[in-house]
C-alpha cells in the first residue's frame, strides 16, 4: 500500500498535521517538514527539532485489536533496521521510544491512536538527529552523521522509512 507524502517547510508538529489530515478523511501518509516549532515527545515532553534533522509522521489505519506494545515494537524495528543498515556502531532500543547508538539517543518515535468513523488510526512521530544532536541535561544525544563516513541525507533516510513502512503496514492489522 502507498503512502501519500505531505510535504513541508514549517509545521508545529508532524502529529498534529497528521491529526488534521486523517479528520479531513485522509486514509493514509507521510508528512516531512525542514523544522518543527512544538515537536512533541513522550509524556508531553518537547522534542528539540534542530534543522537539518529529520521529522516526519507516518499515519493509517490499524487493526483495532492490534496492542499499544506490538505497535511500539513494530516501529521500534522498522526504524532500528533502517538506522544498522548505515552504521556500524552499536545500536539499542531503549522502550518505550528511543534508539539509541553508544547509549546516546539519536532517535525519538512518538505513537498516538485516534478513532475516526469507527475506523483506528494510528500517527507514528520520529524524529532522527541527522545532522546535530540537541543539548539536554542529564540525557545523552548523537546525530547519524558522528558515526558514518559517507554523509547521510534525510531525504533517502525519508524515502526508505516510507517505503519499509509501505511494504511492513499488513504488520498492523490493516
């Protein structure tokens, strides 16, 4: 199944363009953005969205009897495998909702669920430093780029999160 791409320059937030999309009837996509002004983390946490990085929403429809914990680990995967295929350091999933390399976090992934017309949906937030890695206190972060030779682009980043997610969505129960 295709996924539409929604393209950006400046959002609030990718899970909030997402939210308005599915409202509108839209059944499934990815949005990109160059910047995020209130990017959103786990337990209303902010995600620090410096430019350059990559964020992106990924939404469409699930099996309602699908878990909370299957989907975070589906997408923990989905993400992790794109990321081992570049580097060569070892990377780690650290639940509910990051990866990490060398115990830093380099990759946040936000998933909300919302009912429409008795339809769920499921909005799937990432945010990957690609280029820098945001200063936080008493957290550890990296970027992609600290641990490759050949300089990564977040658009091909995009383009294979969109196709895994294509060729992986029966994994959610549609």
């Amino acid at each position: 199944m295709k996924l539409k791409k929604y393209l950006y320059k400046k959002v609030e937030s990718t899970n909030k363009v997402a939210l308005r999309l599915i409202k509108q009837g839209n059944q499934r996509g990815i949005i990109i953005t160059d910047q995020q002004t209130k990017g959103k983390g786990q337990r209303k946490n902010k995600w620090i969205s410096m430019k350059g990085n990559l964020f992106l929403s990924v939404f469409f429809e699930i099996g309602k009897k699908i878990s909370i914990s299957t989907i975070i680990n589906l997408n923990l995967r989905i993400i992790k495998k794109i990321i081992q295929k570049k580097i060569k350091s070892l990377i780690q999933i650290k639940k509910p909702n990051d990866i990490l390399i060398n115990k830093k976090k380099v990759c946040g992934i936000l998933q909300e669920t919302i009912f429409k017309k008795n339809k769920k949906y499921l909005i799937v937030g990432i945010g990957i430093n690609v280029l820098i890695a945001p200063k936080i206190n008493n957290y550890s972060t990296t970027f992609l780029n600290n641990h490759t030779n050949k300089k990564l682009n977040r658009f091909e980043l995009f383009k294979e999160i969109k196709l895994l997610y294509e060729k992986n969505l029966h994994l959610f129960g549609v």
